[in-house]
C-alpha cells in the first residue's frame, strides 16, 4: 500500500450549520463546500483541507478527529489489511466520487484510507474541482 498523503482532516460534529458558522465566520476560514443534504462541508486551510461530518456525533458514532490518507488503490489496501489480520471498522465505500475504508488504530482513532475517483490528493485542486468526500 502506497500512502501518497493526506485527503482531508474530518471532525464529526452535531450540528453541521453550527459548526460551519463557527469556522467561517468565528475564525474566518473559507468554506469551499456546504452541503446540508449530505450533511458535509470543507474548508481550506492552505495545506489541507477540514471537513465537518454533521449528525454524527447525534448518531451515537465516537467523537474526535480523524485523518484521510490518500492511497492509490483501496482495493489493494483492503487485500493488504485483510491479510495482516487488521480488522477494519468499515469496508471499502463507494460514495461515488471516491472510495474509503475506516481502520481503527490501537486506541481506537478511526484512520480513513482514502482514494479519489479523479486520481488526485491533497489540496491539488481548485475549489470548482472538489467534491464531497
């Protein structure tokens, strides 16, 4: 598995209109993507990108931050964890415009592995570029 850096760096938040308020205008970062319906934003934060996760910490999931490392093919990664024995809090996910699968480390912090549909990582894009997740 080739880890090629980090995607994003996602907080679950219980209200995601609270939190977005918060970031924009509270501490002026610029909100790249507000999506109520998928309950989703990202913000750019020069190097990296936030992204806030609403109605998450409603449903009962553990609070904290997680980090998206990008890789190249989730579907080696999957192979490769699976066959170390590493047991994954999720599988490979389909959300369309990227893959990702969630894996606990020793304390219980959600790592994302994280690929793209488009091929790119990090924050080589541009605003009109970025999409959910």
């Amino acid at each position: 598995m080739n880890v090629r850096g980090a995607d994003f760096v996602l907080f679950l938040v219980s209200d995601l209109s609270l939190a977005v308020a918060f970031y924009r205008d509270m501490l002026g970062v610029r909100c790249e993507i507000e999506s109520l319906e998928h309950q989703w934003a990202e913000f750019d934060c020069g190097n990296l990108t936030l992204s806030l996760q609403g109605r998450a910490l409603a449903d009962g999931v553990r609070g904290g931050g997680r980090i998206a490392l990008a890789v190249d093919d989730i579907s080696a990664a999957y192979k490769e964890l699976t066959q170390k024995g590493v047991v994954l809090a999720s599988g490979p996910v389909d959300n369309g415009c990227c893959w990702h699968l969630e894996v606990p480390d020793p304390d219980g912090n959600v790592v994302i592995l994280h690929q793209r549909s488009d091929g790119t990582c990090g924050q080589n894009l541009k605003p009109a570029q970025r999409s959910k997740g």
